[in-house]
C-alpha cells in the first residue's frame, strides 16, 4: 500500500460488499474484511433475513408459501455508509439475470452513496461469485485503486465455473430457471441432473444415473478444466450435503493444492431456488 507525507502505512483500502447468496462463511468474511447484506426470506406471513432460520425449519414449514427478496437499496447503502472509505466501495451482485432486484438495489445505493462506489454483477451465484469477490478483496487489500478492484471482480466473474448436482430439476422449474417439461422427464426416469451456471442463467447438463456418477462427472469437468500451469481457486457448496461436497473438494485437493478454497452452505433463499439436496464446486484458474 502506498504511504502517507508521514511515511505511515495507510489503512484506507477499497471496501468490498456483496450479498449473501454468494456463500460466503463469516470466518472467511471477517478474515478478509467482506461486507455481506443478507437477503430475506417471507415464509407465510413474516419476514427473515437469510440465515436466521435453518434450512432445515424452512423445509419443514415450506407448505405455508415462501418468497424471496434482495436486499433494498437502503440495505446497501447502510452497509456503504457504515464500512466503506474514502477510497471506495465494491458492490458483487449475484447474476442479475437471475435477481435483478439485488443488482438495482445495489445499482440505486451507489448512485446515493457519499463515498465512490461501483457495482459490478458477477454474472453467477453462490460460490462462484464468493470467489469473484475474494478476489477482489485479495486486490483490494493489496491497496489496489477502486477500478482495479472491479476490474479484478470481472476478470474473475469471466472465467468462474459453478456445477451442481441437484436431487431434481422442480425447484428451479419452480422459479423459470428451466423449462417444465425437463424437470417432469428427469423425475420420471429418476436421473441426478447436473446444472452449470453460465453467463448469468441456469444451463442444465447430460443427467448422471446416480449420485456417484454424478460426483464423478463433476469432477471430470472440473478436470477437463484445467490449463495446467495455473493457480486453482475453488469452492464446494452443499445444502444439507457436506460429507458429499467435503469429498469432492478432498478429491481436487489430492490432485491440486488449491490457493483459494472455502465451503459454502447454501443459505434458505438460494435453496428456495434450487432445492435442498445440492452439492457441487465453483473453480476459476489464474494463468496470469
């Protein structure tokens, strides 16, 4: 970091916020200085903050109607107000195609804001934007400048990968992130469907015949991934599923020492989404 006319080490850097969808755990957030707004749930007739209720009492009590909000735009800008500096803050958005609400809200709280804030969308979600803004921590803890900072936040949103395995394809069929007709055929003929997030939507994959090989097609992507010669930085994700997704990071970590991991528990307004019985791993490679 640069120095003052004191020759004192500043202790201003850029502030980096982002929401929880990105999964990020609190040991790892206040490790590192991230920001997280939580999202919010309304579960019948009340409202939570994501987080506030186990995945599992949101299960049980799911008959009695959900729905799923970003955080609002005075949400962001308490956050900004509260932690950011004078050299800025960094707004990671889940992938706007997915919330555009989370990404306006942050969008209207920096056009308020009385410190410079930028907002850039990761074009993904859950681990895969953790990364993204771990990333962009790590460069702004460096004392990097706010544009440098969002640029490393998109760098990083351009070559994450998120892929999960997930019980079925009803939950996301639910919400319109895939058509219907898919889901209804993979619970017919009862396959474990793969789904990847790419350029911010929902792409379902060639459906595994069980839980195993869905694992082990995982990997082999991950696998195929790799341009050799480049750092990993990579995240396993479960909902109510970590022994799985604890052996799927083991097993990259027996073939790659990674330079970043985490596991991301999916928070209740992502599994709202995507259902409870997923696991899976986010991954980007630095060849620079």
């Amino acid at each position: 970091m640069g120095t003052s006319q004191t020759g004192k080490q500043r202790l201003m850097t850029v502030t980096v916020i982002t929401d929880s969808v990105a999964t990020i755990p609190s040991g790892v957030a206040n490790e590192t200085g991230v920001i997280v707004v939580p999202e919010r749930l309304t579960l019948g007739d009340k409202s939570y903050l994501d987080g506030e209720l186990s995945l599992e009492e949101v299960v049980e009590r799911i008959d009695e109607g959900f729905t799923t909000s970003g955080p609002s735009p005075g949400d962001f800008l308490q956050a900004i107000e509260e932690h950011g500096t004078d050299d800025g803050v960094l707004i990671v958005t889940v992938s706007c195609e997915l919330a555009s609400g989370t990404y306006d809200s942050a969008h209207t709280a920096s056009r308020l804001s009385s410190v410079p804030a930028r907002v850039v969308d990761s074009r993904t979600a859950a681990g895969a934007q953790g990364l993204a803004v771990l990333g962009a921590t790590r460069c702004a803890n460096r004392g990097s400048s706010l544009e440098a900072v969002a640029g490393e936040a998109e760098y990083i949103a351009g070559r994450v990968r998120l892929v999960a395995r997930l019980d079925d394809l009803s939950w996301l069929a639910r919400g319109g992130h895939v058509p219907y007709i898919a889901a209804r055929a993979g619970d017919l003929v009862g396959v474990k469907p793969l789904v990847e997030v790419r350029h911010g939507k929902v792409h379902a994959l060639r459906p595994a015949m069980s839980d195993e090989s869905a694992g082990e097609r995982l990997l082999d992507i991950w696998r195929s991934s790799n341009p050799g010669n480049a750092r990993l930085h990579i995240a396993g994700l479960h909902a109510l599923g970590v022994e799985t997704a604890a052996h799927l990071l083991d097993t990259v970590r027996s073939e790659v020492e990674p330079e970043t991991e985490f596991m991301g528990y999916f928070g209740t307004v992502m599994v709202m989404h995507s259902g409870p019985g997923l696991t899976g791993l986010a991954w980007w490679w630095d060849e620079r």
